[in-house]
C-alpha cells in the first residue's frame, strides 16, 4: 500500500503536467504559438506566403477548438534553430512551423497527426517526360543553397541508398538554378514539391514531376509529456480532415494537398 502511494505521489507532478496545460492555456486566454513569421514579409522560398497563411489559419482552428475563439492566439516569431528548445523550455504551447515527421524530431517533441505532406521532387523542362531516380544516373541537378534546408543532401542519400550515382549543384538562387537547367547544366532543379510547384506557376517552360521522390509529413509539435494538449491538437486536425475543411484550407493557400487517405 505504502509502495502504491509512493508511486502516486512520484507520478503526480507528470499527470497534473499533463493535464494541466489545458487548465493553464484557457486561465491565460489564450494560445502561444512559435511560428515561422506572420506571412507578410518578402520571402526567397517561392511558396512561403502561401505556406504562412495556410499555418496560421490551422492556429486558429485550433484556438477555436480550445478556446472558442480563433483570435486568442499570441505568435512567437523565433529562428528555426530555437524553436523546439524554446518549447521545452514551456516558454510556447505550439509550434507550427512545417516540422517534419522524422526520428530526430520526435526525440526533442510529441508530434501531432500529419496536417500537410510535401516532400522531394523535381522541376524539369515543360513537354518532357516525368524522370525517375534512376533517369537522374550519371547526370547533374540544380538546387538553391538553403541555409537550413538542405534538399540536395536529402536527394543525394536518397540515390544512395538505391545505388544511384548524381551530381549536386548548389546556386544562390531559384532563378539561377532554373537558368542553369535551361542552359542544359543540369538536368532537373530539385527542391520541395510546393516551392517547385510556386516557382514553375511563375515562370513559364517548366513542369514539376507529379510523384514524389520522398514524402515529407509535417506536424504540429507540442512538449513532450503534454498529453491533454497533444490529444487537442488532434482532434482538432482530425476534424478538419474528417469535414474536408482541411483540403479547403490547403487548396485557399494554393498549395497541393497530399496528404493519404487515411
């Protein structure tokens, strides 16, 4: 008996944790939320507004969820690199940033049901057949350098891990990594599906190949242990999935929903 209590008392500063975020969010009022920024400045990533938007407006189903009302959300505006540091410190609830679904990811947070899914392709010239890893053999594909995202390291382990031997060419820009494609340097410009999608809307003589090379999900990241917050978070997803509104939201932002059926 006295093991059992002792167990309970040891266990209940983690349960009223995980239960208490709720408590704590609707005593404040309101969400904090660790974004990317508000959507409204230039951005180099041809996408970015519309990934921005799209974001935020996923905040403020899930403030109404919690709150009731969609405009109790206070965002944090940090780098990439603080972002998960500063929710485990508890200094933010969320951060809804495009987070991938990978191991290294769930190591520093819990991750939410996937609520967007993109990931590694390829922009070629228009009229030109969809090309496969395997076309790529021998040949050269243009990225812009990225100071974090790094797709050409990402397409490069990806031929690696099937035997396939490629060039990675780095340029500062979209446009010149296009141009170095149209010049014949390389073969195809790689990068996320949705930034080669917004860049080929813009600039006429290239197509995007349909299929992926690799899936990236992204989630909505809470602190490790928050339960009652993760399990929010979900249901709410859940139900925009579940009533299309999701595919509404996406489709507004322009962006492809690619999400799987289940």
């Amino acid at each position: 008996m006295r093991c059992a209590v002792a167990i309970l008392l040891l266990l209940a500063p983690a349960l009223a944790g995980a239960e208490g975020k709720l408590a704590e969010i609707r005593a404040r009022g309101k969400l904090i939320i660790s974004v990317k920024n508000d959507a409204k400045k230039p951005h180099k990533d041809p996408a970015h507004f519309q990934k921005r938007g799209f974001e935020l407006e996923l905040t403020h189903a899930i403030a109404r969820h919690i709150l009731a009302d969609e405009s109790r959300v206070e965002y944090r505006i940090l780098s990439r690199p603080v972002r998960l540091p500063m929710l485990a410190t508890g200094a933010v609830d969320l951060v809804v940033s495009m987070i991938p679904v990978t191991g290294e990811n769930r190591g520093q947070c819990d991750l939410s049901h996937p609520y967007f899914s993109s990931g590694l392709s390829l922009l070629v010239a228009a009229g030109k057949a969809p090309v496969t890893l395997k076309d790529l053999a021998g040949k050269t594909i243009a990225f812009r350098k990225q100071a974090f995202n790094n797709y050409g390291a990402e397409l490069a382990r990806v031929a690696d891990e099937r035997g396939v031997k490629l060039t990675i060419r780095y340029y500062p820009t979209f446009d010149e990594a296009a141009a170095a494609l149209a010049k014949g340097e390389a073969v195809a410009m790689g990068g996320n599906f949705v930034d080669l999608d917004a860049y080929r809307r813009d600039h006429a003589g290239f197509t995007v190949n349909a299929d992926l090379l690799e899936e990236r999900l992204v989630a909505v990241a809470v602190r490790k242990g928050e339960t009652e917050l993760l399990r929010a978070v979900n249901d709410t997803i859940d139900e925009l999935k579940r009533t299309g509104e999701l595919k509404r939201m996406t489709e507004k932002w322009h962006l492809p929903y690619l999400l799987p059926a289940t």
